[in-house]
C-alpha cells in the first residue's frame, strides 16, 4: 500500500481531533504546543487534500429529531439491470441515504440504506422489483441506534508505530459496552434548527454561520448570526447533532472497506467481539447494532476501512469462534467515491407536530410509473441474461454462498 507519510505533528493533530473534535485552533496550539501558530489551519487543508482527514462531519441523533421513530434500513440488493437502471429506481425512493457498490463475485449488488418510518412501505416496493426482475433477491436489516466511533490508532503509548492487523486472541473478553441507544424527543425544533440541521449534516459552506446565514437570506430565512450561532450551540449540547469528523488511517483512496455483519450464540458475546475486534489499531471503524425487520435476530454490523491485509487475516481467524453463528462480510468497491451519505430529507418534517414521515405511497407510484415506462421503451431487454442461467430452485442457495463467510 503506497501512503504518504505522517509527520509527528499531524499524527499528534489527527489524534487530538479523534479525542474532541471540537477544538479550535487556537486549542490545538496551546494542547499539541505546535510553535506555528498558522500550523493547525494548514496541516487540515494539508490532511483533507492526502486524504486522512474530513472535518465537517455532523451526525443526527434520530431519536432526539423527532417525536416519531426513524430507522436506519440496509438492503443487500442482488440485482439483474444496469448500474445506473437501479439507481435510478432506487433514489426514486426519496429517503434513499446512500449505496456502495460491491465487489463482484457472481452478480451485481448493492448495499443501500434508507431512512424509514415505515419499514413495510420499503419492503413492498424491493418485493416489487424482484417481481418485475429487476433485482433478484434482497436481505434487509433495520437500526435504531447510533455509531461508536473508533478511530485509527496511529503511535502506541510505547511510541511504536501502531499495526493495522489486531489480535485476534481475545475478542471474547469482557469489557466495557457504550451505549448505542438513540436519545429521546425533548425540545422542539424551529426551522431555524432545521435548517442548521440540513447544512451541518452535509457540511455545507464548510459548516460556517456567516456563509450559512448569508445563504439563507438569499432563499427568504432571515436569520440573525446571533440566533443561529445559539441555537447550533444549543443543538449539540442537547446531542440532537454531534460532530463526527472521518479521520483515515490511510489515504481514503487506498483503503480497503468492508461490512461485516456478525451473530455470536448470545448478543453479549456478540457485542464483546465487535467491540474487541481492531481495538487500539491503525483502523477506522463505526460500530452499531442492526436486526431482522422482526426483531428475532440481532447483529453486530462493523463498517471497517483498513488495509487489504487485516481483511484477509480476519476471514481466517473469524472461523476459530465457534461461538458465532452467523456472518457476512459486504466488500465495498471505490469507497471514497461513496462520502458522505445523503442527507435525512427534513422538507417532509412537520413543524407542527413535529414528526417526520415519508410519503412512501407517492414513491412507490412513481417507480411503477418508471418501470412500465421503461418497459413499453424496452429498457429491460438491453440487460444481460443471468436470471437463465439460475434456476429459481437454486436462487436462495446460491444467494447465501455469495454473501456468507
């Protein structure tokens, strides 16, 4: 793997941003004692070019959003059209989050997530194009909780370079669980929240009120910088919105992503070895839990980008624990390509009741309609002639094989 070397300074830059992401520059002078006082700003700009760094990144607390429940839904897609067909169909869906394509084995496929207030709703229109053919089969998985953050350990304690390849001797052991559960609705929200919401999410204008309220007088929201700068600070401390910053352990370019989907016999052993698992390495990882639409069956879910080497080493020695009972591993292709997810489209959130809720009726029309356009236009026939070569029989067999480890 070709990189390019971290001094000392950044390293020490990269690691106080993983403790508080909050620091002005002036705070990382005076912690990191960096004589420059220019130095912060221009290692950022420096570390956001290579590759290691992106700073603006907030995450929403759906739990704290809105009155009603919000999941996160993934789908593995197996589909059977072109690229681009799918995606078409799929940001149709007017909740779509955002989509990895993954690395090939027999079929091509998707990871995609949603946002969703009506779980059912999702699952009718997949079934719907699986029926039309156009995807051939799917395995969806819901969440309702919030990332751990792990970020690259790049110097030991003993001032070593840190490995990106863990042990893997221990995953079992016990230790300390955060808690992952969403927060609950308090306060309501303004549109002036929201709008502070929608432009932190996707860092917008690099996350600055005066370009932000600059902005938003040129759409009609005349918003004092005062009233904005108070209620972004009342926004985090309430944990509605938390700064998230992606700090790489490599250039984003050359990392290696992969999410693994892993049930252990129990759900306490399961969480002790997502959690053990690439502790204390040079890995970046974002951990939570996801479950059937049914709630009989719990995950851990790992998105880990790493090098190509801990990938490999972690397929073996997953297969020495015989306490995990099933897992599957989604190997994301051009992942850099895929930052950052799309916002939670707020333009559906009710101000008055304040409840946040897809019309998923209306989407699901508007596919049928592209569908049976495309249909009379013969866009289906130009797709290559997989669904002949597998029987329905053997669809769900071969379908398991591609996915599990």
């Amino acid at each position: 793997m070709r990189t390019e070397k971290l001094t000392e300074n950044r390293i020490l830059l990269l690691q106080e941003l993983s403790k508080n992401p909050y620091l002005s520059n002036k705070d990382l002078i005076n912690i990191a004692g960096f004589k420059d006082r220019t130095y912060p700003t221009i290692a950022k700009r420096e570390l956001t070019r290579q590759g290691y760094l992106t700073e603006n990144n907030f995450e929403i607390d759906y739990g704290r959003l809105c009155k009603n429940e919000i999941d996160i839904l993934y789908a593995f897609i197996v589909f059977d059209c072109e690229d681009e067909y799918l995606q078409k169909i799929l940001r149709s869906i007017r909740s779509y989050r955002e989509s990895f394509s993954l690395v090939e084995i027999c079929f091509s496929s998707y990871l995609v997530s949603f946002y969703s207030d009506d779980n059912k709703k999702i699952r009718e229109i997949l079934d719907y194009l699986v029926d039309k053919g156009i995807v051939y089969s799917y395995i969806i998985y819901k969440r309702h909780h919030k990332y751990y953050w792990r970020y690259p350990v790049f110097i030991k304690g003993n001032g070593k370079q840190a490995s990106s390849i863990p042990s893997f001797d221990n995953l079992l052991k016990d230790r300390e669980i955060p808690d992952l559960n969403f927060g609950k609705y308090e306060r309501r929200l303004s549109l002036m929240d929201l709008r502070i919401i929608d432009h932190f999410q996707a860092g917008n204008l690099n996350c600055n009120l005066k370009k932000i309220q600059k902005y938003e007088k040129e759409h009609g929201n005349l918003f004092s910088y005062f009233k904005l700068k108070k209620s972004l600070r009342e926004l985090i401390k309430r944990g509605i919105i938390e700064k998230k910053p992606y700090i790489f352990p490599y250039p984003s370019k050359e990392c290696y992503k992969f999410v693994l989907c892993l049930r252990a016999n129990t759900f306490e052993n399961t969480q002790k070895i997502i959690f053990n698992l690439g502790e204390k390495t040079r890995i970046f990882e974002k951990i939570t839990y996801v479950s059937s639409l049914d709630n009989k069956k719990k995950f851990g879910f790992l998105e880990c980008v790493t090098s190509p080497v801990f990938f490999i080493k972690l397929m073996r020695n997953l297969d020495m624990y015989n306490e995990i009972v099933e897992k599957r591993v989604y190997i994301i292709k051009n992942y850099s390509k895929s930052l950052p997810a799309k916002n939670i489209p707020l333009e559906y959130y009710d101000l008055k009741t304040q409840e946040l809720h897809f019309p998923f009726d209306e989407f699901f029309q508007d596919i049928k309609r592209m569908v049976e356009d495309d249909k009379n236009n013969r866009v289906m026939d130009k797709r290559p002639p997989l669904k002949e070569n597998i029987s329905k029989k053997n669809k769900k067999k071969v379908f398991r094989r591609y996915t599990r480890v």
